[in-house]
C-alpha cells in the first residue's frame, strides 16, 4: 500500500477511535479494516489502549458555587413563566417544575462540559502520539508506592502526558507534582496530577520547550504549593533503580 494512502488511513483511525468518524467515511474506514489491513488494526488498537487509559485518567468536571448560581439566573430569567399573585396553590407546582428544569439542565450542561474536555484531552494525545519525536516511557513506583505505575508521554516542544494508577489519593496538605529532568538542570515543575478512589489520575502538559533533552520524568510527594525544587519523596520515575 502507498505511504501517502496508508497516512489518510491512520489519520482515518485516529479520527474512528475518538468516535468522530461518521456517514461515508466510517463504513469506508470499517470496509477497510474488514478488508484486512494489519497496520491499520494494530495502530487502532494501540491508539484505543492509549484513550482508554485517558478515559481513566480523566475526572468530571465540577463547577463552582458561582458557576452554577449563574446558570440558575440564566434559567430563571429565560426559561420559567411568571408566577402572579392570583395563583398561590400554583406556586409551589411551578417551583417544583422549575427546579427541576434547572436541575436536567444544568446536569446537560455539565455532562456536555465534561465531555468536550475529555474530547479536547484526547485529540491532544492522538497529536502527540502522532509526532515522531513524542516518547513514551514507562513510570515505575518507588519510595512510599512501590506498586504504584505509569505512562508518560513527552515531546520536545513542551508537551506531554501522564497517565498513573495504583497511586493512592495525596494525603491532605499533599500533592502529587510531576518534575522533568534534563540534563545537568535542576528538575523542573511541570504540574500537579491527581488521582481518582481507585487510583488512576492524569495530566496534559504544555509548558515551555526543554533546550537540553529530558532525560528523567518523576512524581513527588510534597506539601501543596511546592514547585521550585523536589523536597517530599518520589513515588513514580521513568527509571528503574
């Protein structure tokens, strides 16, 4: 197969594996696959590990106070009908009503909220895992998790991802900061990952690009508010000792 055709393939992939492929180009891509194509099924199936293990990762989104005291104004002002003095039995009816327009409507909002994040968080990855230059290295627990495991994505220009899991929540007062290592630098903060009751957490990553190559990915315990150096213990590294 031509290597011009085997890429609009995987870009087709890609695209079938975030669910976004539709209408003629899905059972196109689906005749394709059934056809036997044993580059194109391998790279779907490691492209779907990849998402299931975003999926995992990521945790909904929950809105503050103000956030969801706006959206009930919004419903107020535009969606509910008057209620006059002259109705009084109603009253309690409608408010019954509306609260629970409110309520189906603020969950749609949410639950749209959630998912177009997950959405954006996907494509990103897909894009990493496209580029050559990205690598994927394996994190392994130490110190106080030595059960603990992961996976961190991590191109040149700044970008990245991590995946954890078997990592328990940070105890109060603590969180879990992720440090790239670059050679003869002092680590630098890339950012906080958090994990899910069962473990699993994740991060996008986009800072500024690494001059030097990174040559260790780690993740520390340390109080919260600690970015400039590691001082807490390391419970993933990309190295085994």
């Amino acid at each position: 197969m031509a290597t011009a055709e085997h890429e609009y393939w995987r870009e087709q992939g890609e695209i079938y594996a975030l669910g976004a492929l539709d209408g003629q180009e899905l059972k196109d891509f689906e005749a394709h696959l059934a056809a036997g194509c044993p580059v194109c099924d391998a790279y779907l199936r490691e492209t779907g590990e990849t998402l299931n293990l975003v999926h995992r990762s990521l945790q909904p989104v929950t809105p503050s106070t103000a956030v969801k005291d706006r959206i009930l104004r919004q419903i107020a002002g535009d969606k509910v009908v008057p209620i006059t003095v002259a109705q009084p039995k109603q009253t309690r009816g409608w408010q019954i009503i509306t609260g629970t327009i409110a309520a189906c409507i603020i969950g749609v909002v949410l639950t749209g909220t959630y998912y177009n994040y997950r959405y954006s968080v996907y494509s990103s990855v897909v894009n990493l895992l496209r580029d050559p230059a990205t690598r994927d290295l394996p994190l392994y627990g130490a110190g106080p998790t030595p059960t603990a495991k992961g996976r961190f994505l991590w191109n040149q220009s700044g970008e990245g991802h991590i995946f954890v899991s078997d990592l328990p929540s940070a105890p109060e007062g603590k969180m879990y900061a992720v440090w790239t290592i670059a050679q003869q630098s002092p680590p630098r903060y890339v950012g906080t990952v958090e994990t899910n009751p069962k473990g699993q957490g994740g991060l996008h990553i986009k800072t500024t690009r690494s001059e030097l190559p990174v040559e260790t990915f780690a993740v520390t315990l340390e109080p919260v508010g600690t970015t400039a150096a590691p001082t807490g213990p390391m419970v993933l590294v990309s190295k085994q000792s």
